[in-house]
C-alpha cells in the first residue's frame, strides 16, 4: 500500500495520471478495452500529443512578450477579473501550487500585481498590471491570426462537435 501512496504523490500531473491510467487500467483489470474505449484511449493520446504542440505554438506566441504558454494560461482568467490563486487553478484544471509558482514569476515580471481580498486575508487577488494587459492584447491579437489560420478548411459545426466531445470525456474524468 505505501507504493501506491508514493505513486499518487508522483502523479499529481493529469497529463501523467490520465497515461497511465490509459495504459495500465486495462493491466489492473485484465480486462480487454470495448471498440469505444480504444478509440478513446487513441483520442486520449492524440490530445497529450496536440496539448505538446500547442504548448509549443503559445511558446512561440508569447516568447516577444516574456511569457510563456504556462504564464499565458494563468493570465488568461485574471485578465478577465482578479481571482486568487486557488480560483486560477480550479478554472484552469491545474495544481494550486503550480499556479502559484506561475504567479510569483509574473509578478517579478510585473505582469501581475497582488490585491487585497476582503474575503479572504491570506488569499490575495491576482490582477494584471498595466505592462500585463499590453501583453496580453499583443498576444491575443497574434493568437486570433495563428487560430483563424489553423481552423481554415474545419468547419465550425466540426469544430463544435469535437468541443463537445472533449467537454463530455473532461466532465466524466473529473467525475471518477
């Protein structure tokens, strides 16, 4: 049993915890995967290649900018509304500590500033600063031209099916 603990701790990472899970679950149950379920099983594995490459196209897009994809993801919610750092991760789906690694390199980059929150003392506000708001304006303006140019020849009711597939297989993961 201590194994098992010691693998959780390894596995806090969803990308590492949903492959193994893909790869081992069957072993664990020495049962054979129905034609549905290997079909997710590929879907599962062409999403972590895709989220590779698209960290690597949010790397290109906001090098200029001193960012990086993960920066870019933890701004992206508090551009909207200043929220904390717990709020941050449980929108984005990421670890709590992760974010706040993220946001202390923001706010060296004075990208971000911190807030005080009236509900809550020792959970401050994350707020893009002035600097950060350029950025990110820069950034989103380069994105809608790389996503408008990636999306030609998809079509839109493509698009939205495919959206609701991820949807439903994301809903039914943090479900189990």
């Amino acid at each position: 049993m201590e194994a098992l603990n010691g693998q959780e701790e390894a596995l806090r990472d969803s990308n590492t915890l949903l492959t193994i899970y893909c790869h081992y679950s069957n072993m664990l149950t020495m049962k054979k995967r129905t034609p549905e379920g290997e079909v997710l099983t590929d879907i599962i594995l062409e999403t972590f290649r895709l989220n590779g490459a698209l960290l690597d196209a949010g790397n290109q897009l906001t090098k200029p900018f001193e960012l990086t994809s993960a920066r870019w993801q933890v701004m992206g919610p508090v551009s909207e509304q200043p929220l904390t750092v717990a709020q941050v991760a449980r929108r984005m789906g990421l670890a709590r500590q992760g974010v706040q690694r993220i946001v202390n390199d923001l706010e060296r980059l004075e990208m971000v500033t911190f807030e005080p929150n009236p509900d809550h003392k020792r959970a401050p506000l994350i707020a893009v600063s002035e600097k950060g708001q350029a950025a990110m304006e820069k950034i989103n303006a380069a994105q809608s031209a790389w996503v408008n140019e990636l999306s030609n020849g998809l079509s839109e009711r493509q698009l939205k099916q495919t959206l609701k597939v991820l949807q439903s297989v994301r809903e039914r993961t943090e479900e189990t």
